[in-house]
C-alpha cells in the first residue's frame, strides 16, 4: 500500500510539473469577431501566455491573414509564429508585446510566414526572419512604419527579406544579424530613411545583399542618413550592393561602412563625386560605393 501511495503521489507531481513547466502550442482559429488577440474566442477558449506558461502561438496557413484591432502583451513571455504565407499585418497604435521569440517560417511548415507593419510597435526578446531549415519560399518583414524593439537580437537567415521604406520606420536590438542569401532593402521617401539601431554588433554574411532605391527622395546636399547605428560592424561586400534611382547631375553619393570605427554605414548625398576622392585615406572608412547622379 506505501509503494502504491508514493506512485501515485510522484505521478501527480510530474503531472503538476508537466502543466507548469510546459509550453503549449495554441493554434489561432479566429473564432472571435475580429483580430483582437485578447479574444479569448480566437483562441479556442485560452489566451495565449495567460496560465503562467511560455506558450508557442501558430499561425498555420495563407488563410490565418491577421491585423490585430488592439494591443496585446503576454502575461507570461511566449513565441509566436507566422508559417506556411500567414502574414501579420500591423498598424498604427497597436503593440504586440512581452514575447519571448517572434519567428517567420517557423519549424514545422514548409512555407515563409510574413509581417508588415504600417505601423505600432513588436517588443520582445528575439525576433528571427526566416527561422525554419525546411522552408521552401522566402519570408519577409515590411516596413513602412513603427518599430521594433527587441532586448536580444534581430536575426535574418537564408530565404530572409527585410524591406524597410520611408523615414519613419526603425529597428532596434541588442545586436542585428543578417546571414546566407538574406537581402535587406532601403526604399527612401521624400524625406529620407528610416534605421537600423543596436548597442552591440551588426553582421552581414558574404552572400547577403543590400539594396538602396533613392528615386522618391528630394535630394539635399549635404544630407546624410545613418542607415546602420551600431557598435562593432561586420559589414556588406561592396559587390553585394545597390544604389537605384538617380536623376540629378551633378549630384553623387557616397555610402560608407565603418568597420573600424562607430560601426556605421552611412549614406551621404554629396556634389562633385570627383571632390570626395581625398576621403578615401580616413583610417577605418570603407568607401563601398562612389557613383555620380546622372539624369
């Protein structure tokens, strides 16, 4: 009868431990009137991240296409995840916060998952561009507005795009890391560019490439835009990058990376290309491009 007893109260402890210590996978099912994620009814009756676990939220297919109504933090931080072409679109005034990992393309989907973001805020842990080994289409973060901020890092991998236009988007995290046939994009307006902010390092792979299209910009000379804030900086291959959208002669650009200094990369629209030449010897600038505007 003791040895009964003390089975039947081990099993009730790891049963006990197993639902504290546990993450549940919660499924949207959009069960609810709209795309509120506080709806329990979206859910199937839980709020993710609300008994005290770290849940791992999934949206599984084309047709989970949600914009939140309101603001939404884990109780408890949890993963969500956008895989299999679902896309989270996000507007102004509405935050998604206290996650632990927001992942596209996540493990157990064959396809890219997808954000855009017009505006509001994602605030968390770790946020990764095409998570998944197995996928087999390209995920993708939008940027026309709002923000990220993120405490650890912002990780783009193979089959990953980042596509930030216009000045008023930004992306900040404890460190920035774009990696294999990764691509990020910079489409300026009128006023400029948005950016790209960490305290710790910014790494670009090899084979990652950068894309700057300046052709809805009302050039000022003299303007320069930090496109990259950071530390310490592992930058692009200067045959990696792009610079589209010139018309004005007279007019250039130069676009450096500092690695051995602030851990910059900088645009900067000059006049005479040709009267920057002498820049070249600055100890730890690398001039990646130098090109003059021509209509």
């Amino acid at each position: 009868m003791k040895k009964q007893i003390k089975f039947i109260a081990t099993a009730t402890a790891l049963l006990a431990f197993t639902q504290a210590g546990h993450a549940a996978s919660i499924n949207w099912t959009g069960g609810g009137t709209t795309d509120d994620w506080n709806d329990t009814a979206n859910w199937g009756g839980v709020t993710p991240g609300s008994q005290g676990v770290e849940d791992s939220v999934i949206f599984n297919t084309a047709g989970d296409n949600n914009t939140p109504t309101a603001s939404f933090a884990f109780t408890t931080a949890s993963d969500f995840n956008f895989r299999n072409e679902a896309t989270l679109t996000l507007q102004t005034g509405v935050t998604i916060s206290n996650f632990d990992q927001g992942r596209l393309a996540a493990n157990g989907g064959n396809g890219g998952g997808h954000v855009v973001q017009t505006g509001g805020t994602l605030s968390g842990r770790t946020f990764v561009v095409a998570s998944s080994l197995t996928a087999t289409t390209r995920s993708s973060h939008t940027m026309s507005g709002g923000n990220v901020t993120l405490t650890e890092l912002y990780e783009v991998n193979t089959l990953g795009d980042v596509i930030l236009t216009g000045s008023t988007a930004a992306v900040s995290a404890g460190s920035i890391d774009f990696e294999g046939n990764s691509t990020l994009t910079f489409n300026f307006d009128a006023a400029g560019i948005g950016s790209f902010t960490t305290a710790g390092s910014f790494g670009a792979g090899t084979t990652s490439t950068m894309t700057i299209n300046v052709g809805s910009y009302n050039a000022t000379v003299g303007a320069a835009f930090t496109l990259v804030d950071a530390a310490t900086l592992t930058g692009f291959d200067s045959g990696n990058i792009t610079v589209n959208g010139f018309g004005t002669e007279g007019v250039g650009y130069t676009l450096t990376q500092d690695l051995a200094g602030s851990g910059d990369i900088v645009f900067t629209v000059i006049p005479e290309p040709g009267t920057y030449a002498l820049l070249a010897g600055l100890t730890g600038l690398a001039f990646v491009m130098l090109r003059r505007r021509r209509s």
